[in-house]
C-alpha cells in the first residue's frame, strides 16, 4: 500500500508521512509535513506556514486540548510522586507546596507546546480542520 499525496497546504506534492511521525514532528515544534520547518514562532503561538515546504498552518484549531493534554499529563505523573513521597518520608506541608508547585509549573510549562505541537500534527494527518483540503466539505467540522 502506498502513502497519499499532499495536494494541498502549498509546495509540491510529496509523500504524506505516517501518522506517528507527523506527531512527533509536530511534538518537536517542527512542520507534520517535512520536518524542516518550525511549527511554533513563539511559546505557543503557530507559524502561519512552513518555510521550508509551504504547508499552511492557518487552518488548525487546537483549542483546548493542548491545555487538557497538558493538566492530564502533569497531575497523572506528579500527584502519585506527592502522595508516595508523604507516606515514604512524611515531609512538612510547606517542604511538599516548595517542592511540588514549582515542579508542576515548570512541567506544565514545558509540556504545554510540545502537546500544542503534537495535536497540531494529528490534525494534519488526520485532514481535520482547515487541514483538510480544497475538496472537502466546509460543514464536516460543524
């Protein structure tokens, strides 16, 4: 079986990558498409395209699931680590809140573009969104 081709989002038509790729790419803060170009111009904020293969960043809605991604994945991770260190060494309150929010925080903020970048990249690979192409349907994300 061989992969689609891009017709869309500008530059010429290549070889779709597979969809672990396009979220690791996107992950990286690199374009879904080729790898190249940067995904991200600051923090969080999307390019308005690749400068490397021409694909459009315009069109993708990430919303509210780069922050959700971001919040599961922090306090899945950090809460057992707190509540293993209180039964194994039953720290004061003020060592665990010096310790643990800013732990979070920066994890958080760590975590916040790369899981931006990774949804960016589903998206693309998935034609969700303003992805999706010149032939599809406007009312297919309603």
């Amino acid at each position: 079986m061989t992969n689609p081709t891009q017709t869309f989002g500008g530059g010429p038509a290549t070889a779709r990558p597979g969809w672990f790729t396009a979220i690791m790419r996107g992950a990286a803060g690199k374009c879904p498409n080729c790898g190249n170009g940067k995904l991200l111009t600051n923090y969080v904020k999307i390019a308005p395209g690749c400068s490397a293969c021409g694909l459009d960043f315009s069109g993708h809605r990430a919303d509210d699931a780069p922050p959700y991604i971001t919040i599961f994945l922090v306090g899945h991770i950090a809460i057992p680590l707190a509540l293993a260190s209180k039964q194994l060494f039953d720290p004061p309150m003020w060592m665990q809140f010096a310790i643990w929010l800013p732990l979070m925080a920066v994890a958080a903020a760590v975590l916040l573009p790369v899981s931006k970048g990774a949804m960016v990249g589903l998206q693309w690979i998935n034609g969700m969104h303003g992805f999706a192409g010149p032939d599809a349907d406007p009312a297919a994300d309603a």
